[in-house]
C-alpha cells in the first residue's frame, strides 16, 4: 500500500495524512456530488408539482431505486471482491448512473419514472460498496475514520454547491430537466476520473467457491448483522432528507414565505446550510469524536436525529415564523450525519477481513436500499393523508429511535462480552 502523503505546507498541516488515491477519489466524489446535489432537493417537488404525479405516486418511484439497491448491492458484494474488482465496479456504477439520469429527464409517464429510479438505485448499490471498500484498502486502523470524514467532507461539500447551484437557476425560471442532464454528464465525468487515476486496490481473486463461503461466514457475525439492524433505521432516516422533507417543506408549512410552505429558493437555502455546517465541523468533530468508541458515537447521532425530527415537527405546526424551528432541525440532522458516516463505515471497516471487504459494505449498504424503499413509500403515504399523517411522520420517526437504540445497546453489550472473552483467552 502506498505511504500516505503528508501535507508540507504549514496552512496544509491540518489535513489528514492520507494516500493520494484518496484525495484523487474524494476530488472525483465532489465533482459527483454536485450532479448529485443538483436535483436531490427538487425532484419530487419537480415530479408532483410540474409533471403532476401524486406524492404516493413519487414515493412509490422512488422506493423503487430502493427494490433495484437491493438486488445491486448483492452483486456489489460478488464483484468488489471478484474479478470485476473496485475499480471495474465504480466504472460500471457511473455509466448505469449517467443512463438513469438521462432517462429521468423526459420521464412524461409513470412508467419512466420508475425505469429511471431503477437504474439509478442499481447505479448507487454498486457505487457506495466500492467506495468504502477503496478507502478501506488503503487506510489503516489509525487514519480509516479521517479517511472516511474526507470522503463525506467530499460528499457534503458537492451536495451543498449542488443544491444552492440548482435553487438559484429554478428562481431564474431554469429548467428542472437540464439539470438532471447535467447529473448524467458528471456521473460520465466521474468515470473517467475512476478510469485514468484510480488503480484496483483488491488483492486477491476471490472464487465463485470462496464467495459462497464467505457470505455464509458474513452473515454468521453476529455483531455485524445487529449492527445492520441497527443501520436499517439510520438509512430510513436519512432517505427522509430527499425524499419527504423537501415536499413536507413546499407544501405543509403554514408558517412559510411562500402561499404555503417554503419557497423553493428558501428551501435550497436550508439545504445548503445543512451542507455548509457539515463541510466546515466535519473534520474537527471526526477528530474530536477518535476519543469515543463507534457505537457510542452511533448512541449520540440517534438523539440528534430525535431532535432533528422533533424540530420539523413544529416547523409545519407553527402558523409563523417556521424558519427557525427548520434551521434547528436542519442543524441538528447535520452534526448526526457528521457523526454518523466515519464511525459507521470504521467500524465496519474494523469487522470485516479484507478479503470478505466487498461482502461487509455491500450488505452495510444494502440497509440504505432497504432504507429508501421503506422511507420515501411511507413519508409519501404520510403526506398524502396529512389528516392521519402529514406533520405527525417527524413525531413517528422520533419515537422509532428509541426502538434503535435498544439495539445499539445490544450491540455495544455483545462488543464487551466479546472483549472479555478475549482478554481471559
């Protein structure tokens, strides 16, 4: 493995210490990003608003990219740690990527809605596994968790230039479809950065035989597979970001600057500073949080959550002044994702043997498939029936934390007995 770079230049000095592959992967992540934050935010709201389909309907097309994730991330699984290897992976992942955004932007029927959510769920299943298990290959133990902080600082910082980009060209009457073209272009650009400077990081060829073997050893972990129980419930939460809450925001705050709700100007506003707050505390917090051990971070990223949904709770029960209830929510989500991937994808990193790597992160990630089919179907049937539902989704979500932390408990208690063990041996 290559020796990490050290940062020569005193105002540099604060940067991790990290393999160039890293710092050349995260540069083509941002660049990914910003496609990706220029329609994460808008579409359901271009979906429903413009091209008329019902929020049942949306959700239902967007849990869909969920169905097509978890089919993906299985074959994720196989061909990270097989003969197509990282690199071949996150090629394949961009090119489905780029198709699916293409076919999203003439989506005129239900029908391509749901064929371009499909293919942009298969994309994402195969690109998340390789990339965590890239940056697991090249880190060690001492820098894994910065080398993932960077990864999401990456993520982060594209999704905020992304999503205020996009908020400023819809005020200008900008068309919703050239930014999902755009999307597609930089998922081919992304490609080419993958081809011409990130070289295969797995070392050995592992056999159809082998792989057989190693799910059935992946699944036996019994810590592991309570931590994706866990995981499950931090994926639904997280597809609620572009799935439910922007509509929520449009169209169920009474309190809002627009007829009803926030404008989409404002909301892009929000959305930025949600980036904006991760991208300058994600580096200091990570380091900060080495001290604490991954699950007992994890403990601490489910009560922000909770306060975070309580927060949009009363931004669409307030009749004025609902800014400042969505700031806080949106504050409060921030600092849990900032938490939230470098522990998650490290303690992952820490369970997995390195030739059951692509194994690990293909089923850590098969949660946000299992996430994003659950979470935009229900926030969209909520929102549909705002009588039973609407507001009262956030109140929902708060009480299903307690529900996770039961089961982080659990985990953190098998950890310990685990440790015990070990130490008498």
């Amino acid at each position: 493995m290559e020796q990490p770079t050290q940062p020569t230049h005193k105002l540099l000095s604060w940067l991790p210490n990290l393999n160039r592959e890293i710092w050349i992967l995260a540069a083509g992540q941002l660049l990914l990003f910003i496609g990706q934050g220029f329609t994460l935010v808008y579409a359901s709201i271009f979906f429903v608003n413009q091209l008329g389909f019902s929020p049942t309907q949306v959700g239902l097309a967007l849990a869909s990219s969920g169905l097509s994730g978890m089919v993906g991330r299985f074959f994720a699984g196989n061909a990270i740690d097989s003969r197509l290897g990282r690199r071949g992976t996150l090629l394949l992942a961009a090119v489905i990527s780029a198709l699916a955004c293409f076919s999203l932007a003439f989506a005129e029927t239900f029908f391509l809605l749901i064929v371009g959510n499909l293919l942009l769920g298969l994309g994402l299943s195969l690109y998340w596994p390789a990339t965590l298990a890239v940056t697991a290959d090249l880190t060690t133990s001492e820098n894994r968790s910065e080398a993932f902080a960077l990864t999401q600082l990456s993520n982060n910082l594209g999704l905020g230039l992304g999503a205020l980009l996009a908020g400023q060209y819809i005020a200008m009457d900008g068309s919703y479809r050239a930014l999902f073209i755009t999307k597609g272009l930089i998922y081919l650009l992304f490609g080419g950065v993958i081809f011409g400077a990130i070289a295969e990081t797995r070392q050995t060829h592992t056999t159809l035989v082998k792989l057989a073997k190693n799910w059935m050893r992946t699944l036996r972990d019994r810590q592991f597979v309570t931590f994706l129980m866990a995981n499950v419930f931090f994926a639904t939460f997280g597809a609620q970001l572009s799935s439910s809450l922007p509509l929520y925001l449009a169209n169920f705050v009474p309190g809002g600057d627009a007829q009803i709700g926030f404008s989409e100007q404002l909301i892009s506003y929000l959305f930025f500073w949600h980036a904006l707050l991760k991208i300058v505390c994600q580096l200091p917090i990570t380091r900060w949080a080495k001290r604490i051990n991954h699950v007992s971070i994890l403990l601490i990223v489910l009560i922000l959550w909770a306060v975070g949904f309580l927060f949009f709770w009363i931004t669409g029960v307030v009749s004025v002044n609902a800014l400042a209830p969505a700031l806080v929510g949106f504050s409060m989500v921030g600092l849990a994702e900032i938490l939230y991937g470098p522990a998650a994808s490290s303690l992952v990193g820490e369970m997995s043997p390195s030739d059951q790597r692509g194994i690990y992160f293909s089923l850590e990630s098969e949660c946000w498939a299992v996430g994003f089919l659950v979470g935009p179907a229900l926030g969209g049937w909520a929102l549909d029936h705002p009588a039973t539902g609407g507001a009262n989704l956030w109140l929902a979500l708060v009480s299903s934390t307690g529900l996770a932390g039961a089961i982080l408990l659990y985990l953190r208690q098998q950890m310990l007995t685990v440790g015990a063990a070990e130490t008498q041996a």
